[in-house]
C-alpha cells in the first residue's frame, strides 16, 4: 500500500469514493483483521490514517461539491444547457403574475379611486 498521507484515502481502503459510511466502515474493518496492529504497526497506520481521512468533514463536503468525473464543466457549457432546459414554471406561477402591462396597471389605479 501506498503512504495514506499523499495517496488517495479511497486507493488506501480499496473502496469507491462514492461508498457509504457502511461500506468504509466495513473495509476498514477487514484490513484491521488482514493488517492487525501487532503483526503489522506500519500497514496499520496507514489504514487508520486513510479511514480518518475518508471520515473527515471537509472531505465528505467536498466530494459532495465537487462534480462527478476529472474536471468541472466550462460555465459557457452549464449556461448554454439552462437555455435549453429552462427551470419548469407550474401554470398557477404564471398565472399569478397577471398583466403587467403598464397601460393596464393605470387602468387598474384608476378603477380603485373611483371606487374609493
């Protein structure tokens, strides 16, 4: 195995960055009985380290920030996908938002104050 300190703590383990808390918890477990402390301190730190790190906050947010595969999309490509699929707009939403023609709106003050 490689130092846990520079290798990738999911290499480490053996899992999938994607595995669950279960699952890393699991193989964890199996390198402990495969590399136990007394036989093997070295293997042992570095699985330990790996487990710590595959556990850290900061890194558990930061997988789920990062987006799936090497690199993030340009942001002339996500725009251009929003303009071609807009966010839906139920009907009640539009119909709520009524004429807002400015001819209209004064049509509309002017029926209030003579009703006043």
């Amino acid at each position: 195995m490689e130092n846990a300190g520079t290798a990738d703590p999911f290499q480490v383990l053996g899992i999938s960055p994607d595995a669950d808390e279960e699952q890393v918890r699991a193989r964890y477990l199996d390198l402990v009985k495969q590399y136990p402390p007394d036989r093997n301190p070295e293997e042992f730190r570095k699985i330990r380290s790996a487990f710590e790190a595959v556990r850290d906050p900061l890194l558990i947010a930061a997988r789920l920030l990062e987006p799936p595969g090497d690199e993030a999309p340009p942001w002339s490509a996500a725009i251009e996908a929003q303009k071609r699929l807009p966010p839906p707009l139920s009907p009640a939403f539009l119909l709520s938002l009524g004429n807002r023609d400015e001819n209209h709106r004064h049509t509309d003050e002017k029926k209030e104050n003579v009703h006043e």
